[in-house]
C-alpha cells in the first residue's frame, strides 16, 4: 500500500500509482489535470463555506501582521492556531455528516491498497492543509479502523 501527499506544484509526473488532486477549486485546470491522468476529487475537499471562512482568517492575519510588533507575533501565532483547530474541528463535523466524503474515503482506500495513491492540494505547508486529515482517514480505514 502507498498512500502520499504532496502539493499540486510537487506531484510527480512518472509513477503508476494513482493521483488525485483533492481541491474544491480546480481553476480552470480541469482538462490540464485529465491529460495528465489526475483525478479531480472536490469531495475530499472542505466545503466551500468552511474553505471561504478559513480563507478571510488567512487574510485578516496577514493584515494585521503589518500592524503588530515583533512583540506581539506570539499573538498572531496563538490566534493561527487557534483558528486552525477550529477549522479541523468544524471540518471534522462537515465530514461526519457527508456520506459521498466517506465513500471517497473508501474508493481511496481501495486505490491505495491496489496500486498506490497520491493525494495533492494547493497548500504548501502539509501542517495546515485538510490533505493530512483525509491520509488519517484512509490509512484508517486501511486498518480496519472507521473515522
């Protein structure tokens, strides 16, 4: 079984096993993506409205990163992580009521175990990026686990 993540910008071209771009968003990169043999799978992805309201935290941080002192940075990195738990946990929630996330989950598990999966996102830091969440979803479910 392989199961990987990486961003879009870094998926590799020369594999066999599987790659799925896990994005709600796919710019306009649809027919791009299919010629080069990449699943678009916006199922695995947070809803539009969760993505929409982490996005308006993003930027109101970096606005208020030209207001603040190098004293107050630890501010700003308290107020990230905080806004980043409460996006996994709202998330989280979407997650346990969307039965086509979980069968993704499942055909993903498959794909993996048959011939190996990549899952790609936009983010470039995996630490704040939903694609880590759903490899511990499927490798969960590779264990015979449920989440």
């Amino acid at each position: 079984m392989m199961l990987r993540t990486c961003s879009i910008r870094d998926l590799p071209a020369d594999t066999t096993a599987a790659r799925w771009a896990i994005v709600r968003y796919a710019l306009g990169r649809q027919r791009v993506w299919r010629a080069a043999g990449i699943e678009w799978r916006p199922g695995l992805a947070p809803s539009v409205e969760l993505h929409r309201w982490w996005r308006a935290g993003e930027r109101n941080a970096a606005e208020a990163e030209g207001f603040w002192g190098p004293a107050d940075e630890w501010r700003a990195i308290a107020a990230g992580a905080k806004r980043w738990s409460d996006y996994r946990e709202m998330w989280a929630t979407e997650k346990a009521h969307d039965d086509r996330y979980r069968r993704l989950v499942a055909e993903a598990a498959e794909v993996a175990a048959a011939r190996g999966l990549w899952l790609a996102c936009w983010c470039a830091d995996e630490a704040r990026c939903h694609r880590s969440p759903v490899r511990r979803d499927i490798e969960a479910l590779l264990a015979g686990g449920a989440r």
